[in-house]
C-alpha cells in the first residue's frame, strides 16, 4: 500500500539515556520526520545515521545488555559525566 502525505516537518532532537539495570549511558541524535497523509492522520518517524528506528519515547532497549529499564534524561547529561571519568 503507498501512503501519500500532505506535509512533512523535520526536526532534530537528541536524548540521553541510562539503564537502570547494568549503568551504561548513551546520548543519540534522531531526525525526526512529521507528516500528515491524505486522510489527515499526523505520524511521526524516527531516523538515527539515516536509518529509521523505533521512537525512543516508546520503546528503549540498552545497547549494552539489552535490558532496562531505560530512563531518558537531557541531552548532555552523559557526555558530562563521561568527561569527568578517569
């Protein structure tokens, strides 16, 4: 099936995340594509390196131990840490 839309809105955000379950943080930057097809129904699609991923607001597993939970904090907050790390 092949999907018009409407408009298309993009926007860049990024998001820092930590699992709860082993530590490890990770920051990632998304391309965040908004549209809205014929029929007026708004969706969003999530590209990380040009590759279109889950929304991470609905699904985070960590790339370390691929668990959770996840907590998703500022952008920045763990490369900061990272830079204060021996």
């Amino acid at each position: 099936m092949v999907t018009m839309n409407r408009d298309t809105e993009t926007v860049h955000e990024a998001y820092a995340f930590v699992c709860l379950h082993c530590g490890h943080g990770w920051e990632e930057e998304y391309e965040i594509r908004h549209s809205t097809d014929l029929s007026g129904h708004r969706k969003a699609d999530y590209y990380a390196h040009g590759v279109r991923v889950a929304s991470p607001l609905t699904r985070a597993d960590c790339p370390a131990c691929n668990r959770g939970p996840i907590r998703i904090l500022r952008p920045g907050r763990v490369n900061v840490a990272h830079a204060h790390l021996p």
